[in-house]
C-alpha cells in the first residue's frame, strides 16, 4: 500500500484494521523490512492555521497542537515507501 501511494496513518490504520496508534509503532518495522537503503519517507506535518512545520517533530508521531498559534488544525504527516535498490 504504501509502495502505491503516500497516505496518511489514519490511511493506514483503516486499510489494516488497525489503530493509528499501532500504525506509528509500525512504521520503524516498515521501513527496516523494505531493506537495502529503502525508508519510509514522510511530508512532516504542519499547522493549517499558520503553517507552521514540524520538523523538528519525532518522526512516526501526530502533533496534536501548534506551538506557535495553538491551533489544532494540523495536517497530518504523509508517508510513503522510497525504496533504495530498485528503479522505478
Ligand atoms: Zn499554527
């Protein structure tokens, strides 16, 4: 699923059945299982109020408010499979 498209973990979570919670636990497992240079890569989320990016955020986690404007409309992080060895 992710080679195919980036999506978010709420994606994730609904494709699988599972939490979105178990969807960050997995991703670090994700990434190590593709191999050879392949990572999970990730548009970082930010702050749709304004537009603050969390860069500095810890990778496979949600922020849940902007520190900046304390707004809770943040866009969600979006991942996908960059794969290492194969050209596409
Ligand atoms: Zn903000």
């Amino acid at each position: 699923m992710l080679r195919e498209d980036d999506c978010t973990a709420r994606d994730i979570s609904r494709a699988l059945g599972i939490r979105e919670k178990e969807v960050y636990e997995h991703l670090p497992h994700v990434e190590r299982s593709f191999g050879n240079g392949s990572s999970v890569i990730s548009r970082p989320a930010q702050c749709l109020h304004c537009g603050f990016v969390f860069k500095k955020r810890t990778r496979f986690t949600s922020p849940g408010k902007c520190p900046v404007c304390r707004s809770e409309a943040i866009s969600p992080p979006v991942y996908g499979i960059k794969e290492g060895s194969e050209k596409s």
